[in-house]
C-alpha cells in the first residue's frame, strides 16, 4: 500500500481526511483488482461498481470523526507517534499516520455495504445523483440482452458487492498496520459498530412493518442505525486506536451520539423540503416512499383529523416525478402547519447545542475542539 508521504501526519487536519481517504480507496481498488484478476472479467465488471460507488462521492462524515478520535486519543497521552509518518509500524506503543489513515478508511466500506443494501430495500433509483448499484446492474443485464429477469439479476449482484464490501472492510481494518495493541483495542467498537447498524436496519424494516408510529421508535432507529454507527463508534475506534483513556472515549461517544441524532434529523428534514438538485435525491423522497421518520411521527400525532386523513391518503402512494409535485407539496404544507418541522429542528438545535458544549468541555487543545465543534456544525445544519 502506498502511502501519502510527508504530506499527511496524525496531526493532519479534519478538512483533510476525505481527501486522504478517496487516495486511500483508490490505491485499495487498485491493489484489489490486481490481486483478484484471476478470478473471472466478469468478476472484475461487478467489482468496478462498487469501486465507482465508493469513490464517487461520499462526505466521508464517519473516517473523519474517527479521525477526530485518533487526534484526541494521542492529545490525551494514548500511542506515541512513529519518527516517520509514513514508516511501517514495529512495535505497538508507536502508530503511524498512515496505518492510522488505512484504519479508518476502511469506514467506507461498511458504509457502502449499508447503502447499497438500503437502496434494495427501500427500492431506491437513485442515489447521489446516480443510479443505484442494484439499477446500474439491471440496466446492465437489459443492454446486453443477457438471460432471465433483469431487475433479479441487479438485486442479485448489489447484494453481493454489499457482502464484498463489508468483508473488505475487515480486511482493510485489520490488515492496515496499526499494531496489535491498537487493533485489540480497537475490535470491541469495531465489531459493536457492525451490530448496531445492521441491528438498527432490521429495526427499522420490522417497525416499518408493524405499522409503528411511535416517536420513541423511530427516535431507537436513528441512535442505532445512524448516531452510532456515523459518529459515536467511529469516534470511539479512533480514539482506541490511539489508546486513549476510558473518560476520554465515555465523552466522545455522548458527543457523538448528539451529533449523530442531530445528523439523522436533519436528514428527516432534506427527506421532505431538500432541494433534489443539492441532495441528489428525488423531491419529497420520504414523502414518496412513505417512510415513518420522526418528522412525519410528529406531524401525524399533531395533525388534525383532516390533516391525519390527507397524510395517510397520500404518504408513500405519490407518483415519481413532475406528476406527484402537487402532493408533495401539499403534505409538506400539513408538516410546516402542524408544527412537526419546528419540533424536529428544536430536536436539532438541543442535540447540536448538547454535543458542542461536550466538546468545549473535553480538555481537547484548543485546534481540535474548533475543528470537531465546526464540523458537527456544518452536518447537523447541512443543506445536503
């Protein structure tokens, strides 16, 4: 594995981690298409999709929290950094940056894995602007004229290149030279990060179909299906790696948990007023799909018998496209008047508010509390 050079160290910046992270992917991607070029051309199209889903986007919101976790673990005395950034580690009281940077990265890969598999589930087109894996396959298996059901065949493969994903993860983790005490420490959050997401996924379908409306459900889903896995964990597996105290990662995880609750509200927010030319996803998607978030939670417990009659006749019954406008709209006029979308923001601001004031509090150096605070900043009130 190549490396970053001089240019990258464990006291690189946050704002640099996706940057440090796409070179990372894409020397991954490399070296794998290299290594498993025996297996079968067929093999190595399959594994171009997910090589051109993983490195064509992304915010990389979860290595650089993880990031945010090393720094804090070796400001607080955990690992003593190797003389040379870029050298092999030898021993495992030293961590280097990049056995660090390749740690971390490997984030991605389970984040691939749960958005792919997500995009089957909630039978999603696009995303990211993009066609999703399971669409990408099924055209495809249509263009070439090839045998059987075309949108089987993409399914098929999307689940595959999910798995593939998530093994490469593990392989990336634990091959990526960070030292046997680091990585000992650092399997615990690790393995409970993988748990926790799939577990909130299968929460989510099981709620989904229950017919649950309780707020304090879909509140279960976002910590476990988006506040640990985006924020908490990942802080928690830097922070490990770099040996950092049992305080120390006590408070990193109720930091990322708000932020991460935070994250996934907003999220709620974009689902019904985003504008679909900044979040790359069609107009009113959660409206569309019919999805239970907090948001529309709220909205059917505050809603007036009329209100409640017009949002059940329509949530997840619109049309795609310019020809289901009109109910989008009209729904989320109902939200904005039953006062849902000001709760879900006030949910925002306490949460935000909550992580920011951990964060000033956390006896960070002043660098890392700006740049952890600025970055919670800029994902729980994003517009993407």
């Amino acid at each position: 594995m190549s490396t970053l050079g001089e240019n990258w160290t464990l006291q690189s910046p946050l704002q640099d981690v996706p940057q440090a992270v796409n070179t990372r992917l894409h020397q991954y991607f490399v070296d794998s298409h290299e290594e498993f070029s025996y297996i079968n051309p067929l093999v190595s199209q399959a594994i171009t999709v997910l090589s051109d889903f993983v490195t064509s986007g992304g915010k990389r919101v979860r290595p650089t929290f993880a990031w945010a976790g090393v720094k804090a673990g070796l400001e607080a005395g955990g690992h003593t950094p190797s003389a040379s950034p870029g050298a092999p580690s030898t021993a495992d009281n030293t961590l280097t940056a990049d056995s660090a940077l390749t740690a971390i990265s490997s984030l991605e890969f389970i984040q691939a894995c749960a958005l792919i598999h997500d995009d089957i589930i909630d039978k999603s087109d696009t995303r990211r602007g993009h066609p999703t894996a399971h669409r990408t396959f099924e055209r495809q298996h249509s263009s070439d004229g090839w045998l059987g059901d075309s949108a089987h065949y993409g399914i098929s493969q999307a689940i595959l290149i999910g798995d593939l994903a998530l093994a490469w993860a593990d392989d990336m983790f634990t091959t990526s030279g960070i030292g046997a005490e680091a990585l000992r420490r650092s399997l615990g959050p690790w393995r409970a990060m993988r748990t926790e997401v799939i577990s909130g996924q299968m929460l989510d379908i099981a709620l989904e179909a229950n017919g649950s409306e309780f707020v304090e459900d879909s509140m279960d889903v976002i910590t476990y299906k988006t506040a640990s896995y985006t924020v908490a964990r990942p802080l928690h597996i830097g922070a490990s790696i770099a040996g950092a105290p049992d305080e120390l990662i006590t408070r990193l995880r109720r930091i990322g948990h708000d932020i991460g609750v935070a994250f996934q509200l907003r999220d709620d927010q974009l689902g019904v007023f985003g504008d679909p030319d900044v979040t790359g996803k069609p107009s009113g998607d959660d409206l569309r799909s019919g999805k239970r978030t907090t948001l529309i939670n709220f909205a059917l417990e505050q809603a007036t018998p009329e209100q409640e009659r017009t949002l059940r006749a329509h949530l997840g019954t619109i049309p795609a496209g310019d020809a289901g406008e009109d109910s989008v709209n009209a729904l989320r006029q109902i939200i904005h008047d039953t006062g849902a979308a000001s709760r879900v923001e006030s949910l925002i601001d306490q949460h935000s508010s909550r992580a920011i004031e951990l964060i000033n509090t956390a006896s960070l150096s002043d660098e890392l509390t700006q740049e952890l605070s600025r970055f919670a900043r800029t994902l729980t009130h994003r517009t993407f």
